[in-house]
C-alpha cells in the first residue's frame, strides 16, 4: 500500500475507523479521505458513486457499518440488514468501477455458524445455522464476503476481508441499549460504583465464553493485511485469549472500584455459548495482539472516564 496514495476509510468516526486513522497516521500515510455519516450517506447508491467518481481514492478500508449488542439487533433486524447491505453494496461496486487498487472489508466473527467447532477456523463460514439475535447483520456481512471474492472471480480486483472478534477501546459505544456487552458492562459498574448501589445485574447466567481485543491492535491487523494479505478467504482478527462473561464482570468491576454484589440474570438471553476465533491465519502472516486484557480495560475505562469530565 503506496504512502503517497490516497486512502478513504469509510466509518473514520466509529469505533473502528477512528482507529484505522490513528494507525494509518502513524505510519505516515498522509494523503487520508474521510466523509462523515452527513456528509455522505454511503447508503445512498447516488451519493456514493458520485463520492468515489470525484475522489477516485487508491485505497478503501470499509470500516462504515451499523453494529451493535444483542438488544440492539434484537429490536432492529430490519435495520441491521438494510443498512449494512446498502453500504457494502456501494462502497465495492464504486470501488471496482473506479479502480481502487485495493479494498478491506471489515465484518464480524458473528458470521460463523453458533455451534460452530471451537476455535472458529475461517473454513467453517456458512457449515451451520447462525446464532438467530444477529442473523440479520451476518448475513449482510456474509454477503459482503461473497460479493468481494464475486468481484475477485470476475473482475481481478484485490478486495479482501477481516473478520475481527469482540472489540473495545477509545470512541466505543456506551450507550445501554445499543452497544456490546464490554462498554455496557464498564458503564453499569462504574454507574454504580458513582450511586453507592448494593449490586449490579447483567444479563445472561455469565457463563458464556468471550474473547475479546483491543481495537487498536484491530486497526494495526487491518493496516497489516492490506499491505501484506492478498488471499481471497476472510481472515480472523483476534487475541486467541477467552473468558466466561462472569469472569469479564469480575474484571471490570476490579478497574472500576465497584464493591457491590454481582448478579448474574438467567432470564435474559445469553447468545452464542462460545465463540474463540482460530487465529492460525493472521499469525502465520506475521500479526499478533500486543494488548492485554487488563491493560486495555485500564485505558478503555480512563477513556470513558475522559469522556464524561
């Protein structure tokens, strides 16, 4: 990937993309094309086509989606597959007809079967049902796999795609309704640690196993694998590294201070049992996590701490 190129990370505000550029900074590319959600709705077919035809960027990292926890894709399936489809759809057929050189397509370990085998191997994407509380948004970005490795087939280009796990870190989404169980759960323990409450309750029995990274080691894998992936299978972005969700609370409530009760609520829904992503693929590239757990926690919570000051 060319320095003097021109790269459009698209999503640059979110959670990922604002990490994107931060990495990409650092390394020195320069010449970076950012648009907000306002300024181009990359939903709308029109406005994208017309975006690309006049910026004609080098290189794409697609890191624009709408994301969110179990409550979020549970109350709005219609949106999570609209929303993701439109914007894949027209961010990679933009991209070809205007010849970027190279594309990333950002999606989710989410697209793997439920009971999928442990660790999830990139091979095991669609050998089994999916986990039905975010069905919707992975089988848009299973189609945006297949609509990559569609335009590879047919038309020669370089688009590939990066499949991360549960991700964190700086501009994370903390909103109780909408956003994952990590920056939920930070919230909760640090709302109630701030009220003096006696306990605090999260969802699920907590035994389901998570794995978790930070997203600026995201940001660096992404960077990575454009400047030295050109395979046309999807690649796993991970630690290797899982925990119960019990043991998740147990930590977080740790950094936060909180020295309330925990109460795990078994009525509501746990999601997927398991979901450890094999990371063999991106290691044998040259790639792996630097950033613990508990160190991420640590910053993440001072972040969100920054935030509210």
């Amino acid at each position: 990937m060319d320095k003097g190129g021109k790269v459009f990370v698209a999503g640059h505000r979110g959670l990922v993309g604002s990490a994107i550029v931060r990495e990409l900074e650092g390394q020195g590319y320069g010449n970076l094309v950012v648009r907000t959600s306002k300024e181009l709705d990359l939903r709308d077919q029109a406005a994208t086509a017309a975006f690309f035809a006049a910026e004609r960027p080098d290189y794409v990292l697609v890191a624009a989606a709408k994301v969110g926890g179990i409550v979020a894709n549970n109350s709005y399936p219609a949106d999570f597959i609209y929303d993701n489809l439109m914007i894949q759809n027209n961010v990679v057929h933009s991209a070809y007809l205007n010849g970027v050189k190279k594309l990333l397509l950002l999606g989710s370990t989410c697209i793997y079967p439920k009971m999928a085998p442990q660790p999830i191997k990139e091979e095991y994407l669609l050998t089994g049902p999916l986990e039905p509380t975010n069905e919707p948004y992975a089988i848009a970005k299973i189609a945006g796999i297949k609509m990559c490795q569609s335009y590879n087939r047919q038309y020669g280009t370089r688009f590939i795609s990066a499949m991360p796990t549960n991700l964190y870190g700086p501009n994370d989404n903390f909103d109780l309704t909408t956003s994952h169980v990590l920056p939920a759960l930070l919230r909760k323990f640090h709302e109630a640690k701030v009220a003096g409450e006696p306990e605090v309750v999260v969802w699920g029995s907590g035994t389901p196993y998570r794995e978790f990274v930070h997203v600026d080691d995201v940001a660096r894998a992404s960077v990575f694998l454009m400047q030295n992936y050109e395979g046309n299978e999807p690649v796993n972005i991970g630690s290797g590294v899982e925990l119960t969700i019990k043991e998740l609370a147990l930590k977080i409530g740790e950094v936060v201070g909180y020295r309330g009760d925990i109460r795990f609520d078994a009525s509501k829904p746990d999601g997927t049992p398991r979901k450890l992503c094999d990371v063999a693929r991106i290691h044998e590239l040259g790639w792996r996590h630097q950033i613990e757990l508990e160190e991420g926690l640590k910053s993440t919570y001072g972040w969100y701490l920054s935030q509210l000051a």
